[in-house]
C-alpha cells in the first residue's frame, strides 16, 4: 500500500475485477433489461477506473468509464462518470452510509425533466455480497424527493 493510502481504499479495492452487469433504466416508458460488462482496476491502490460496455435502448453501443477515489484531506470519497451518450461530465463526492456496505455519491448534472436546469443527482453503490453489488440512480425531483430512474446489479465473473 502507498503513503496515504487509508482505510477507504480498501473499501474501493473490493470493486476491482470483471462484472457482467444487467440493468433497468425506468426512466423510459416500455424500458426493458439491459446487459453490459465491467473491468474495474486500481491505479497503484489509491484509485479505482471502472471501464463498462453495453448497449443504449435503441442498439447503439454504449461505453462509460468511473474513476474513484478517497481525498483524505476532505475526508471524501471523490471521482468522475463519462458516458459515451451524453456531453456532461459528472463530478462525484460522497461517503459511506452508516452501514458501510453501500457508497452514497452526491453529483449535478443536466436536469432530468428540464435539462435546460441543473439538478442534483445521487448514485449509490451498495454491496449485497462480496460478489454481487447494486447501483441506484436517483434525482431530487422540486419536491425535494429522490426519483430512482435506474438500477443495475452488477455480478462478478471474475
């Protein structure tokens, strides 16, 4: 392990491998299941860059790539989400929940209803076992409640 390297990135380490991932995105009308694969590795135990492929709704090719990581000066989980359909690169920070199974990631972004607004988002990553972990995807709606609009369950091939 490097100088600085703490506790929480242990946490970010038990990410690292192959997934296949099967998701929901309910946000659109009639959606069905989607399939992709992840390989997750860590940069020298400090950062972890999640590299995933799939398909969009309509066929298209879909990649996205996650970088994490632990700031311990801010005593936060940091990173950054690009995906390959959308020109809005999201910036993450975030902590563990009193659990410590699921990493809670506060972000802004594009409003979901009216993407001429921005609007915070929340992604959450949360292991059900060493071997199957679950991402939410949620917004804050003017009302000031999360909207889940996508769930994906990530398993581990290897």
């Amino acid at each position: 392990m490097q100088d600085g390297s703490q506790i929480e990135h242990e946490w970010l380490r038990q990410l690292v491998g192959e997934w296949q991932v099967k998701s929901d995105a309910s946000a659109e009308p009639g959606s069905s299941e989607h399939t992709g694969s992840e390989s997750v590795r860590s940069l020298g135990g400090m950062w972890i860059v999640c590299d995933g492929r799939g398909e969009m709704p309509d066929g298209t090719p879909a990649m996205t790539m996650m970088s994490l990581g632990y700031d311990p000066v801010k005593g936060r989980y940091v990173g950054t989400f690009v995906g390959s359909m959308m020109s809005h690169l999201w910036i993450y920070e975030g902590e563990l929940d009193a659990t410590g199974k699921t990493l809670v990631l506060d972000t802004e972004g594009p409003g979901f209803v009216d993407s001429s607004r921005m609007a915070k988002y929340q992604d959450r990553i949360e292991f059900v076992s060493a071997d199957h972990r679950l991402l939410t995807s949620a917004y804050l709606d003017d009302g000031g409640v999360w909207q889940e609009f996508m769930r994906a369950h990530y398993r581990r091939a290897s």
